[in-house]
C-alpha cells in the first residue's frame, strides 16, 4: 500500500512537466498564429498601396489621354506610360494606412510599375517567443499597369500616300480638325471610335488599361 503511494507521488511531478510542455506547445503555437495574422495583415496593406498607387496613374494616364485626344500621334507614348505625372504614391501611402501599416518604399522599378513595401503598426504581441512584442511585420507587393487597346488607323490614315499628301494640301483648317481619329481595338473586342465632342462616348480609364498585381 504504501509502495503504491510512493508510486504516485513519483508520477505527479512527471504529470506536471508533460502538462507544463504541452502548454508552452500551445502557447507557442498560438505566437505562431499570431505572427501569422499579423504577416497576412502586412500583405493586404501592402496589395492594397501598390494597387491604389496603380491605379491613381492608370486615371492620370487617362486624363492625359483626353487633353491630347486630337494629337493621336501622342496616343502611344501614353499607352506605354511614357509622359510625366503626379506622385501616385500618395495614394499608396493613404491606403497603407487605411491598413495599420506605414509605407516605407514606394516606387516604380519599371513603366507602368509600382512596388511598395510597408510595415505593420502593430506588433505580434507579447508571447512565449522572445522579442515577440517588438517584432512589426513587413511585406511587399509590385502592381502593374496593362494597356487593354491597340490603335488602329483610321480609313483616312490608310489611303495612298501620294493621295494623302494631295489631300493634305487642299485641306483647309476645318477640314483637318473633323478628320476620323483613329480607333481603339481592346483585348474584350470592344472597338471605340474616339469623338472629341462625345466625352459620354470616350472609354473610361478601366477600359483603356487593366490594373492588377504581379509577382516581379
């Protein structure tokens, strides 16, 4: 009888230790889950700056597109991003902390590019880890702007050279400023014909370029 009590008190600090194990597990996976959370959160913040960044140039591409509308010959250096705009990281910025995140790099690698990188207001929290409640989560996330329409000429600009340039010389000013601008072939097979004087009829900037998130 007495063996079997001295059995028992042996087996109860074993009983403690297994269960003060299994609660550092528990406790530590729960840090895990932490971090996770709080790196997914990171990642959002970060989707949401590069695309809004994106997608603030794709409406200045847009506007500038409108300004420049009887110049077609100026149409494709917009389509390629190749003009001066205003700072689309402000956007960013704003969106990263609609996140609970600070934007610490926004820039773009490449034409109708943007990369941001940001970092988390809060911290994973404190936790069995150690250093837990310093450690702020970062991500990264690049967006890129897609031109969606191919310019097409117009029915004029495909006649005989030496016809258009007998035209060309007969023209007065009138006649050269109703000429047919050239269409607008997109990849959802809609065909726009652009009209200076129809701003209800021009594409909108979603139907010009595509937005969307990229891995490099």
């Amino acid at each position: 009888m007495n063996h079997a009590r001295h059995d028992e008190g042996q087996a109860f600090p074993i009983y403690i230790t297994v269960v003060a194990g299994l609660l550092f597990l528990a406790l530590a996976y729960l840090a895990v889950g932490q971090a996770a959370v709080n790196r997914g959160g990171a990642q959002t913040a970060a989707d949401a700056a590069a695309l809004a960044a994106a997608q603030d140039e794709r409406d200045q591409l847009r506007e500038q597109w409108i300004e420049v509308l009887s110049d077609p010959e100026k149409w494709q250096e917009i389509f390629e991003g190749k003009v001066t705009l205003g700072d689309s990281c402000r956007r960013a910025r704003q969106l990263a902390e609609q996140n609970d995140a600070d934007l610490n790099q926004c820039f773009a690698p490449d034409l109708l590019k943007f990369r941001v990188d940001v970092q988390t207001n809060k911290s994973v929290g404190r936790s069995v880890v150690p250093g837990s409640e310093n450690y702020m989560s970062k991500a990264s996330a690049v967006a890129e702007i897609e031109a969606l329409c191919d310019i097409e000429p117009s029915a004029a600009d495909t006649e005989d050279a030496a016809d258009t340039e007998d035209a060309a010389d007969t023209q007065d000013a009138g006649d050269t400023e109703d000429a047919d601008l050239p269409e607008l072939t997109c990849k959802d097979g809609k065909v726009w014909h652009p009209k200076p004087d129809d701003a209800a009829g021009l594409p909108k900037p979603e139907d010009l370029f595509d937005v969307h998130l990229t891995d490099s």
